[in-house]
C-alpha cells in the first residue's frame, strides 16, 4: 500500500516536497535509467527471444511485477524502515544486526556482519560499472539517428564521465537540486512517450496480469529462466536507493516513488512493449525507437543528462559507504569532506572518486558497448539484495520483534525471489560478471585487514603501555615537574597510559598541570546527541579521562568537543586555542609473530602508512600539535 505522510505545517510540507524532488536527482536516477537498455537486453541475441506477442507480454509481466514485489514492496516499504537513525545503506543494516547482539556475539552474528562487510564491498564495485553502463547507453543513441558518430561514442562517454567526477566535490545537495528538476522532465517524458504507443496497442496493459509471466516459463522452460538475468536490469538500483536514505529521509524518497518514478517506468516499458507488437525489428533499440525522428536528437541529450545523474545515485551511495567504513573501523582515515553545514550525510571523498572514475573510464575502453557491459551487470547487485534480505530478517525478529510466523514466511518469498534472479545473473560471471566482484573481494580483503590489524596494534600497544594504577603510583614516587599549562593527549583506549604521557614522565620528568587524556570513539548509530556524547572520569593530580562518542556519520572536531567540555564540567578549564596536542604515528613493523600472515601484516602496515594523518582527521591546529613516532612489531 501506499505509505502515508502526517499532516504538518506548510513548512514542513514544503521541505517535503523539496526533499522529493531532491531525492528525484539522487535516488532515483539509476533505476530511473533502466528503460533505455533493459527491454533490448531481454530480446538481444543472448537470449534468442522473438518479439512475438506472448514473449513480449510475458516480458512486461516479469518487469512489472519485478518493480512491485523488490522495489515497492521489499525495499520502499520494509526496507527503508530498518534504518539506522535515519541512515541507510547495508553497513549501517550490518550494524543494526551488531548492536542488537547485546555483546553476546555468536558465530552466526560474526558471519552476518562478515557477509554484511562483503555486501558493503560489492556495493562499491557495482560503483564503477553503472555509470560506464548508464552514460554509455545513452550515447549510443547517437547510432540510431545516424552512423556518422559511431566512431566517437567511446570518446564522448569518457569526456562526460570526466565531466561527472569532476562535480562531485560541490557536494550533494548541490548536485541533487541541479539535477532533480532535469529527472522530472526525464520522468513526464518517458512516461509520455510510453503513453503514446499504449494509445496505439492498449492490449499490451493485459502484461499486468503475472499469468503472462507465467504462461512465458511454461512455454520455454528452464531457458526461459534465463531471461530473468536481464529482467533484474529494472530494479538494480534498489541497494543504491537504500544507501542514499540518509540523504533525503524516508518519506520524500516514498512519496517520489509511488506518485511518479512507478508510474513513469511502467508506462514507458509498457510503450516499448506496444512497439515491439507493432514493429518487432525496433528490438534493436525499442527506447529510442519510440521517438519521431524530429525528436531524437533532444532526447539523446535529456537521456545523457539523466544518466548522469543515473550514476550520481551509486556515487552517493560509494561515498556514504566509505565515510561509515571509516568510522566503524573498517578502512584507514581518509580525507571526508562534508559539502554542507545544515544537511548531515552530504560528503566527498576525493579518493572514491578519482579511483571511481579511473574504473569506469578502463571498464568503458574494455567492454566499448552497452551490451558488453550489460552482459556483465547485476552480479554485485543481486548478491548485496540476497544479503540484505538475509539481515532484515534478523532485524525484523531482535529489532521490530515481529513474531517469527509472520517474519519466517515473509523472509521465504524476499528470499526465493532474489534467489531466482541470483542464480540467473550468476550466469554473468564469466562474461565480465567477475570484474566488480573481482574489486568487492579486494575491497572486502582491505576491510577486514584493517580491522584485524587495528585489533593487533591495540592489543601491543596496551602491553607496552602503563595501566593507571601504576603511571599514578610512577607519578607520586616521582615527584615530576608541573608547568603550567594543559596537554591533551589522544589516546587509543581509556584503560591504560597513552604511551606520549608515559614518555614524558619517563623521560623528561614531566606532567603538565592539566592532562586531558581524550579516547574518540565511534559508535554503531548515525549520529550522537550532544547530551550523550562526553564521559568524564577524574583520575586526580589534574589529569581527567575524556571519553567522546561519535556517529559513523559525524566528524569528530577536538576543538569544539574542548569547547563542550569547558561549559559542561567546572573542574576543567580549558582555551582550546591555548591547549597542546599529543599525538603518535607508529611505524608497523611486519614480523613473524602471532597474529595475520606475513603478507596481510604488510598490507596493514602500507594501509597504516597512507592513512590520513591524525592532525587533519580531528581537525587539529597544527601549530599546537607534537606528535611522537614509535615504532610497534606486530
């Protein structure tokens, strides 16, 4: 059913529509993409289908009920709503499962979370391919009003994908209010122009009817299974959908997808079915096909404008999973740009783009069709969808507690059906198919190497540091120097010394009047509220523990956080401009000790090296930062 929106003040209602027309730029612009390739794939030569009426009809049944049952139903109304303080996305899914296990973790919640990383991981090589497979598609359109600019398609699409990335760094927001007024007319168009061949074969609106769909597997069989690989083309944009909800929220992408991008798809696949009835040799290229010849050139240029936008929606989505990558501990720090001062989640991440852009630019000069490429989408997809399924039942019973009679049987059919589209697509693999899960498994390898590596240097680290009991006991026996002054040293964990204050005492006999020893620690929600954010423990001899916690999606800031904490506790004093800032770079040193491979431990260790230096992570002022470089064997 169609969700429904609470009454609110007209401000409110304004900012909704705002929102839906945003997410309309965003959101929706890769599914929204589908029509200009999806049909044709269904009847190209792979597959071998005549564009006779039964073929054609069972077609749009399996299309039609395609976007119901996975968009509609699974993702717009059940999965949206597993949303982790309002940010979307599978990682953020992962960590709804995580912090529902209280701490009690079995295997079978550690091999969730590890399937979730995978998933997160495939969402980025899904990345690369749909926007060489969007803009390509569209430039191809260009054949169909004349040959002449045949030989320049490869080197247009490259120039408008340079274009693209280029953009990227104005920000999101941005982006999606230039481009959510262009997806509009890109909606009202499409589905006009399907409206017009429905006037002149209605019988094709009989496809609505899921018989046909069956009617089609009973006619050919096991091969005709084979088809629901390029059926998925329709709904491929389902898992970027979700991973954009933290951009515009629930209610504007619902509102934006039942009262135009529904209608809109179907009424356009639906003409190019009538097309197809009446002219079975337009199957070549049905979309562009269904536009007088007066028309074309425009519309290749509306379609290149939308798919442009097509892959701002995966871009997105790369860019919010990288930032809660970071956070969560997943991936080394890297320089996240935040594009806006009211919005949450509008980011940059100059290295997911250009290495974006490097993969798309490689994938369009390899495969140098539409069709090539086509051959090789939807592996990544179908799988991330499989393992979204699989986590939503999980928060379905621990988090909605939904009774397991109703979440068990609902899980089967989510389940059965996209298992049915996996075990077709999986068919891809060797035709291109492996290149984005070839990147997914490098990903997922970085990933979880990172993490275990973290996991060693903490745990050497704690063995090489002092615990509180003795530092205070060193300092008493001692008797240090106490210049005036306050010392903020960053530590990696709250139960021991961090390793800069140990260094001072040892060494140079000395301990400032005020230490703030201050552990940023990042939690499996979005975002904190201010309230909740500090714990403050007094240890005594003017030295306080500073514990703050932060979202996946929020950037701590020192300074500020030192503003908070001077207005909230009166035993610290504190001038943020005035305060010096302790920080430590290991050197990792690989050895043959317990622990990872030898290889994995130089990975972590390269990983370790390149990672964004604390200074600007945190925001420091760099005039007011020492930082210690010790060396940690792992």
């Amino acid at each position: 059913m169609l969700p429904t929106f609470k009454k609110d003040s007209p401000g409110s209602l304004k900012k909704l529509g705002i929102l839906s027309l945003g997410a309309l730029g965003i959101v929706y612009g890769d599914i929204g993409t589908s029509p200009l390739y999806a049909m044709r794939e269904c009847f190209s030569d792979i597959y071998a289908f005549p564009a006779i009426s039964a073929n054609v009809l069972g077609v749009l049944s399996m299309i039609a009920w395609s976007l119901f049952l996975i968009i509609s139903f699974k993702y717009l109304i059940l999965v949206l709503r597993a949303d982790n303080k309002g940010e979307g996305g599978i990682l953020a899914l992962t960590h709804l499962v995580f912090s529902e296990d209280d701490g009690n973790r079995s295997r079978w919640t550690w091999f969730l979370i590890g399937v979730g990383l995978f998933g997160a991981a495939l969402l980025y090589g899904d990345g690369i391919i749909t926007p060489a497979l969007s803009v390509l598609s569209a430039i191809e359109g260009l054949e169909v009003a004349t040959p002449f600019f045949k030989p320049y398609i490869l080197l247009i699409t490259i120039f408008i994908l340079i274009l693209l990335f280029l953009f990227q760094s104005r920000g999101t927001m941005r982006v999606s209010f230039l481009f959510g007024p262009i997806t509009l007319i890109w909606f009202l168009i499409i589905g006009l122009l399907g409206i017009l061949q429905i006037i002149d074969f209605p019988v094709v609106l009989k496809a609505f009817h899921p018989g046909y769909a069956f009617a089609f597997f009973r006619d050919h069989g096991f091969h005709g299974m084979l088809i629901l690989g390029a059926v998925f083309l329709v709904v491929t944009g389902g898992e970027a959908l979700y991973a954009d909800l933290g951009h515009f929220g629930r209610h504007p992408i619902q509102l934006s997808w039942f009262t135009l991008v529904l209608p809109s798809l179907l009424l356009n696949y639906f003409g190019q079915g009538a097309l197809l009835l009446r002219n079975p040799e337009a199957v070549t290229n049905p979309f562009f096909h269904m536009v007088p010849t007066w028309g074309l050139y425009p519309l290749v240029a509306l379609a290149t404008l939308a798919t442009v936008i097509a892959s701002q929606a995966i871009i997105s989505g790369v860019f919010s999973l990288i930032s809660q990558s970071v956070r969560m501990g997943y991936l080394p720090r890297m320089e996240i740009r935040h594009t806006s001062e009211r919005q949450r989640g509008q980011i940059y991440v100059p290295l997911a783009n250009w290495l974006l852009l490097g993969g798309t630019i490689f994938l369009v000069l390899v495969f140098k069709s539409s069709i090539n490429l086509a051959a090789a989408y939807g592996i990544a997809v179908s799988t991330t969808m499989v393992i979204t399924t699989a986590l939503l039942f999980r928060v379905m019973v621990d988090r909605w507690h939904w009774p397991r009679m109703v979440a068990v049987p609902l899980m089967i059919i989510l389940l059965t059906i996209d298992l049915t589209f996996f075990s077709r697509v999986i068919g891809k693999f060797f035709h291109g198919g492996w290149i984005p899960v070839l990147i997914a498994l490098t990903l997922f390898l970085v990933m979880t190497t990172w993490r275990k590596g973290m996991q060693l240097l903490n745990g050497v680290r704690a063995e090489q540091s002092l615990s509180w009991t003795d530092f205070i006991n060193s300092l008493e026996e001692n008797l240090p120097q106490r210049p005036k002054g306050t010392f903020v040293y960053l530590a990696d964990h709250m139960e021991r010394a961090p390793p800069g204050l140990v260094y001072n005492l040892q060494k140079n006999n000395t301990v400032h009047e005020q230490i703030l020893i201050l552990h940023i620690e990042h939690c499996a929600h979005p975002w904190m509220e201010d309230s909740e954010r500090i714990q403050i423990n007094h240890l005594g001899h003017g030295i306080h523990g500073i514990k703050a916690c932060y979202g996946f999606i929020e950037r701590p800031d020192l300074p500020q956080l030192l503003h908070q904490i001077n207005i909230e506790d009166n035993k610290i004093r504190v001038d943020p401009s005035d305060v010096t800032y302790v920080t430590t770079r290991e050197k990792v040193i690989p050895k043959d000790k317990l622990g990872m491979m030898k290889w994995r431990e130089a990975l972590f260790s390269f990983l370790f090296d390149i990672a964004q230096r604390k200074t600007k992570y945190f925001n420091l002022p760099s005039r007011q930062v020492i930082e210690i470089d010790p060396q940690i064997e792992i």
